[in-house]
C-alpha cells in the first residue's frame, strides 16, 4: 500500500481573530470546516468561542477557537497548513496526528 493511500487521524486547532466579526469568524470556519471535508471525514468537531489569548498575537487579545478531529490522507496536511497561513483572519493553527 502507498504512503498517499493511508488515511490517518488528525486533529487541529485554529484561532481565528474575534475582532473580525460574527459574520467573517462563521464564514472562516465554514471556510475551513468545507476544505477538511472536501478531502478527509470529520470525526468530530468542537468550538470552544472566544477566549482572551494568553499574549497578544498581531496585537489583537481574543480569539475564536475551533477544534476539528478528522481522517485524511497525510498529502492533505501540507495544504491545510497553506490554507491556514494564507488566511489574514487566522492568528494560529497547529495540526497533530493522532496514533
């Protein structure tokens, strides 16, 4: 079995900017929960809302926080991490595999 036929589980956390508004942290994390379906399965995903961050990022002091557990193929991770850096609304991400 090739490595781009594996299908792994993986979870992310994003922090999206809470001073964008309602209408542009729904879309964003549309935005974002659309791509993950696109090219894995959803497991489970969780929104944790607003919270104060423990240190200013690009000097904004709250974020809107998702969780996504999901299952894809590894090549998928690599564009989700683009995605997530080209998007000017997102503070941070981190993506973990889960064993």
């Amino acid at each position: 079995m090739s490595r781009e036929n594996v299908i792994s589980n993986y979870e992310t956390v994003f922090i999206i900017a809470a001073d964008t508004g309602d209408d542009n942290i729904k879309e964003t994390a549309d935005k974002f929960i659309g791509l993950i379906e696109a090219n894995g399965t959803i497991i489970e995903k969780d929104e944790w809302g607003r919270k104060k961050l423990a240190y200013p990022i690009d000097f904004k002091e709250e974020g809107y926080y998702m969780l996504v557990k999901f299952s894809s193929a590894p090549a998928f991770i690599a564009e989700l991490e683009r995605v997530f850096n080209i998007t000017d609304s997102i503070l941070r991400s981190f993506t973990l595999k889960i064993k």
